[in-house]
C-alpha cells in the first residue's frame, strides 16, 4: 500500500477490501511530453493512477489524493483542488468506469486499468523528475 492509503492492486479493489474514502481527488496536470514519460516510467513500477488527457493532446492530468495541491511545488506543472467537482476516489473502486470528470478529455490510464484509485504524490514527483532528464537527455543528443 503507498504511504497515501490509495493503492488497491492492479485491476481494481479486491473483493471484500475497504472502498477508498469518498473525498474529492485534486489534479496535477503537466505537458503531455514529460506526462507520456512518467505515464511509462509508473507503470513500470506498478504505480500509476487513473490518468485523463485533454481533447487535444497537450496536457495530462494526474488524479491525486485531496489534499495534494497544498504542498505540490514541482515546475513545469500544477495541482489543483477539485473542492468536489469532478471525482472522488471512492467512485474509483466501481466496475464500470466513470466519465472523465472534465468535458473535452479522456482516460489515458482509465480507473480499471490503473494499479492504484489515485498516483501517490511523492511517486509522482519523482517519475515527473526523471521523466523531465529524459527528455532533457534527448534533446541535447538531437
């Protein structure tokens, strides 16, 4: 279990587990480019949320426990407090996947198919990190 209390296993809640709290999600989004890269770099590591992307393609956002957006300073993104608009993690835990909670997007990583209701924080960060040398990587080879 991550250290937020969000992790249920890759496919969904077990049967039988405790359902996640019914709070709303905040929501970091970042550029599509450094979010596709730590889209990989989670999954890799069994550590990836539901993940929605913007009807055109520029940028990801991440769902996050509540109460992230109070401390979430990493550059080049931003979390916003969804003070319950949109979708609160326990609405996760159904079989049948939610709409995305914003018009005009997506599900990249749709709740069913992420390994956790919401990305750890701190996980995030870091894969948001090394997503952003890689990048940086190519770009000085190219």
């Amino acid at each position: 279990m991550w250290e937020t209390g969000v992790s249920r296993g890759v496919g969904g809640s077990e049967p039988g587990a405790p359902q996640a709290p019914e709070e709303p999600c905040d929501l970091v989004t970042v550029p599509a480019r450094q979010g596709l890269e730590a889209v990989d770099i989670l999954r890799l590591r069994d550590g990836v949320g539901p993940v929605l992307h913007d009807g055109t393609c520029d940028t990801l956002g991440f769902l996050v426990p509540p109460g992230t957006a109070d401390g979430w300073d990493v550059p080049g993104s931003a979390c916003t407090q969804t003070y319950g608009r949109g979708i609160a993690l326990g609405e996760l835990c159904d079989d049948d996947a939610p709409e995305p909670p914003v018009s005009g997007t997506g599900w990249l990583v749709p709740p069913e198919g992420a390994y956790a209701d919401a990305t750890d924080p701190v996980v995030l960060r870091a894969a948001l990190g090394e997503a952003a040398r890689t990048i940086e990587a190519v770009d000085r080879c190219q």
